[in-house]
C-alpha cells in the first residue's frame, strides 16, 4: 500500500525541514522551497519514484497565509506506491517555487497549468505560457477570489472583438450555485439568493 | 451512359504535377510554419499543433490545447461530490463509465468506505465495457487517420450493441453517470449480466477480424512500424500511462499493481510493446480488449448477490425511494444528502484508475461536508499529449497523423 517507511525516514533525516504531512491515503511530505528540488531528485535518484504522476497546486484560502501550495504525486513503478510532495510558496503576492522540469520534462505542461490556474511562478521553466486558457487572460481562474460566474475579459482576438462587440462576459448563474458551503453548512449562506451570483440575464450584476 | 463529368485533360495534370524549375544553385529551402487544426481531421477534437516544417520533416511542433477547457475543477469546488458525476462523464467522453468509477473510488477512500462485492462487481464490469468501447473507437479512427476505412464501420457496429447495453443498465448511451458516492445509481437489471455474456461471445470472432484487417496489412505497417518512436525513458519521463507507457516496454497496469475494486481476483495479462512504436500501441490497445473480455466473462462467472450500495453509509448513500416514501428518519436521511451532499471527513486523498487512455487521477482536499475544497483531476490525456513536442520532431506530416492516432487521447479530458 505504501512506499516502505525508510523512504520519509531518510528524508527526514537528510533535510531537517522536511516534515511528515497528514494524509489518508499515501505517505506525505511538507517541504520548503528551498529543498524542494533537493527532496524532488532524492526520490527520483534514490527512491524510485520515477513516474511524476502529478502536479497541481491549491489555493489554501484567501485569508490564509502561506496561501499557494504545489502538490506534487509521485509514482514508483517497481512498487507501485506513491508518495506527495507538498511545498508551501513563501509569498502570497508573488507565488513562486522552482521548476521541476529539469527532473520530469513532463512536468512542463502541469507548471503550465498551475501557473495559468493559480498564478504561481515556476523559477527556471524553460516556457512559463498559459496552457489553457489564452495568453492574455488577465486573471488567475483557480484562486478562492475568483468567482464561478467568471469576470469580464476581452476576448483573445481583439479584431474579431472589435468586429462583433463581444467580450468572454459571466455566465448567467440564474439563482445558482445551489451548493452547501464546504464547512460551517448554514442555509442562509448556501441559500444562493443571497450570495453575490444572484444576478440573473434580466437582473444587472451589482458592481 | 454518357457521364456528366469532364476530365481534365491529360496534359493539364502533368502540368500540375511538375514541380516549378528551382532557381540555379538554391537547394536549400525555407522553414514553414504550419498550423495542424483545431478541427483537423486528425486532431480527434479540437487539437492544435503549430508545427515548424522543413519540407516534409517537422522541425519543431508546440500543441496548442485548451480549447475545450470548461473550468471542470472550479466547478468541482462549487457542488457536492455526487453533483460532479455527470461532468466526470465529460472528461473521457468515450469511456464515461470508468470515469464515474474513478471519481465514485476516489471519494470513497476519503470516507474510508467499502462499498460491497456486487457494487464493485458491477464497477469492474461496466469499466471494462468502457475500456473495449473506447478502445474501438480509437482503433477505428487510428484506421481512418492511416487510410483503413473498414476497420471503423467494423468498431462502430460493435459499439453499438456496447451502447445499447449500457443504455439498458444506465438509460443513456453516452453520458451515463452511473455511479454514486458508495454505490451506484441502480442494480443491474434482470438478466442484463446475461446479455453482457452473450455480447462477449460474440464479440470475440469479430474482434480477430478487425485485428486481422490492420495487424498484417501492408499499408497499415508502413504508416506505424518505426514511426513515432517513444522510447522507454522518455515515456517514463513525460508521465505517460495505460497503452502508450506499456506500448514503450513499461508493465504499469494500476489495475494489476495497485488493485482497486476487486480487480485482484481477476485474471488477465498486461500486454506490454518491445519498440515503443505507433504499431506497438495498436498491438497493446487490440491485446487489451481480449483481456477485458477475459475479466468481463469472470466477473459475470462469479457476479455475488448482497447489496449493491454501502448500506451502513447513512450519511453518504441516499436509502431506496420507496423507504424514503414511507419511514420518516430514511426521508430525513435522503434530505440530507441531496442537500448537503454525501458527508466526508477532512483530509487529502490522491486516487488513480487504469483507463482505457491511461491513469485518470481524483486529487481530493477535503475540509469536511459535502463539497471538496479542491479537487484536482489528472487527464491521463493531457500528459500523453505533453511528449508531442519530443516525438514529433524528425517525422514527416504524415507520420504526425500516425502518431496522433496512435495516442489515442481524447481532448474533453486533456483540456477539462
């Protein structure tokens, strides 16, 4: 089920500042920024963690501090165990962390992503673009701030923008999201009525 | 019969074909830029590669993905678990089935829960189903992308009784959103498992024949032996899963090495390439329809009776309606899950399911309730995809055609 319980053993005792994270499923690190790289070529080099399965980041809450984390999960094929990396980015204006492309060339597009959804900067990415969304997208859509409904943006084409007067506008919501809140379940905040999406085709978006 | 079409004149197509006279002493030519899609045929979806071209030979080749992104993860964080199945139909849409079973298994190691044999029975089943479907779609339109009409229209006919059943299990042929957070969304219906069985028989004879259309077809070897060329590191390197990592020599079956579901009880082989090249990838895709078949047919053997949802999950899995109906605390009960949705602990927990395009990966961040903080999907496509740039470089035009269909991805799940 797990990678043998020497592997966060040794890790720990090789980078002091490497912590043990809690998990339900696989074994888990916290790691700062600075040994990051470090840890991420001892598992490769040294563990068997050969496969970088994934890498995404979250975004721990608008108030919180560190706010943007990369996760990262990697895969040992010879055993078929993972392990999570977990790297909590030091500033929350300038997110940051190094690139782990020269490990896992597939690790260019993930970096990518997370840098489209969440705004966080990879240091040496050879080719740090937008992957999903268009180059000049102002905003970072992944972040708690960022409302479901979407902000006005123009369109990635300014010609054919201009040509047909459209922009990329917020969906209409019409009453919803018809969600709980995730935790402290109250029926007036989950009540969508009076949450902000409550605007609707008919009704303007309060500014 | 008189036709009523005019031929051009012979001497008009030699002179289209002759090349104009290259200037004196100028071979050297002049680097192209050539955009493959977004609605290229080839492109399966909306793909783009912007490619470099010195004469035929790429150069370079940057896809352009992202023109299907719907927002899938933000969406995700905005509705309970069992309100995400139907979009988990949308990002594989060729295999909807083992995507519900992914997300449903997902989060059900978040609760720690164990649904019952019959439930994992059926899972198993109708993922494996999923897997020959999405697997002859690929084969027929791998076929067309090389010049082999025939193998399609053989595929489709088979998808169709593959969708007929599905329709007859799920009521939908396409989006099925089948599952529920720890069960699934009904039991199979009377003698349904039968009808799989049936299919299965017959289904074998003609698989050999659509096999035997490509696997020794002179044209079809040309197109895809020694092109597109993955070699075992770099499909390693590029976290490339399911056929395309095993067509580079790579034995990683998530379904053998890290079981889920009751896969253990199962027997069956994990076909795995020797070079690495587009044939290989059709070899392991055809090989791995007669295992699934092999796993279909022994599941059914062995199909157990019981419950077919976590009946001691109260707080996770809504009661049948017609206790809803009747007793007060299972309407309370089921007024509670469609609301709140399926109540889950905090934690985090990574969950990846062999798919028929590879490893589609659940990362949950859950701080309790019904509604994820974050969840985080891993399109077994979008990483198969990232190598393009790599292998592309060195191959003709045509051979970008090969290779892409021999990738087999699908962009609702790259681009989600």
């Amino acid at each position: 089920m797990s990678a043998p319980a020497d592997t966060l053993a040794v890790l720990k005792a090789r980078f002091p500042r490497v912590a043990e994270r809690a998990s339900l499923d696989h074994p888990a690190l916290d790691v700062p920024t600075t040994d990051l790289f470090a840890v991420l070529r001892a598992l490769r080099d040294d563990h068997d963690f050969d496969l970088l399965s994934d890498l995404t980041a979250f975004d721990a809450g608008v108030d919180v501090s560190p706010r943007f984390h990369v996760v990262y999960h990697l895969l040992a094929i010879r055993r078929a165990a993972y392990v999570r990396v977990v790297v909590a980015c030091e500033s929350n204006d300038s997110p940051e962390v190094p690139s782990a492309v020269p490990l896992w060339p597939g690790a260019n597009w993930h970096e990518r992503e997370a840098f489209d959804m969440f705004g966080v900067r990879f240091a040496g990415h050879p080719d740090l673009r937008r992957i999903l969304m268009w180059d000049e997208y102002p905003h970072f859509p992944l972040r708690k701030e960022f409302p479901l409904a979407g902000i006005d943006a123009p369109l990635p084409d300014a010609e054919v923008a201009a040509e047909s007067g459209s922009r990329a506008a917020p969906a209409p919501m019409a009453g919803g999201p018809f969600v709980a809140t995730p935790v402290d379940f109250n029926l007036t905040e989950s009540e969508p009525r009076a949450k902000d999406e409550s605007w609707t085709e008919k009704k303007e978006k309060p500014d | 019969m008189a036709s009523e079409y005019s031929f051009p004149e012979a001497g008009a197509r030699v002179a289209r074909a002759t090349a104009p006279e290259a200037p004196k002493g100028e071979f050297e030519t002049e680097k192209m830029s050539l955009s493959m899609g977004p609605s290229h045929p080839s492109t399966h979806g909306v793909l783009r590669i912007q490619m470099e071209l010195d004469g035929e030979t790429v150069t370079r080749a940057d896809p352009v993905v992202g023109y299907l992104h719907r927002g899938d993860e933000k969406i995700a964080e905005n509705m309970t678990y069992n309100q995400f199945v139907p979009y988990t139909d949308r990002l594989d849409y060729l295999a909807p089935l083992a995507n519900n079973m992914a997300h449903a298994i997902a989060v059900e190691r978040l609760a720690k829960l164990d649904v019952p044999p019959r439930c994992q029975s059926i899972r198993v089943i109708t993922a494996e189903m999923a897997r020959i479907s999405a697997h002859l779609l690929g084969l027929g339109a791998f076929g067309i992308d090389v010049g082999a009409w025939t193998v399609f229209l053989y595929t489709f006919n088979e998808r169709e009784k593959l969708y007929k059943l599905f329709e007859e299990l799920t009521g939908a042929r396409f989006t099925t959103s089948y599952t529920r957070i720890g069960g699934v969304a009904r039991d199979v219906p009377e003698g349904w498992t039968g009808r799989v069985d049936a299919f299965c028989d017959q289904f074998l004879p003609i698989l050999e024949e659509i096999l035997n259309l490509l696997t020794r077809n002179k044209i079809f070897m040309d197109r895809t032996v020694d092109v597109g060329v993955i070699s075992r590191q770099d499909a390693i390197a590029y976290g490339l899963t399911g056929p395309n990592l095993r067509g580079s020599g790579v034995a990683l079956d998530l379904r053998k090495d890290r079981p889920y579901s009751g896969y253990e009880q199962y027997e069956f082989d994990v076909p795995v390439g020797t070079k690495g090249d587009c044939y290989d990838r059709y070899l392991v895709r055809g090989e791995e329809m007669r295992q699934s078949v092999r796993i279909i047919k022994q599941a059914i053997a062995k199909f157990p009776d019981g419950p077919w949802y976590a009946t001691e999950a109260k707080r996770i899995f809504a009661p049948p309606k017609d206790r809803i109906l009747t007793s007060m605390e299972e309407l309370i009960q089921n007024f509670m899950i469609v609301t709140e949705g399926p109540q889950m602990p905090a934690g985090e927990v990574y969950f990846e399911a062999e798919n028929p395009k590879g490893a589609l990966g659940f990362y949950i961040i859950s701080r309790g309730g019904g509604v994820p903080w974050r969840l985080r999907i891993r399109g077994p496509s979008f990483c198969n995809l990232s190598v393009l740039p790599k292998v592309c470089v060195g191959a003709l035009v045509s051979d970008v055609v090969s290779i892409l269909g021999s990738l087999d991805f699908v962009m609702g799940e790259c681009d989600r």
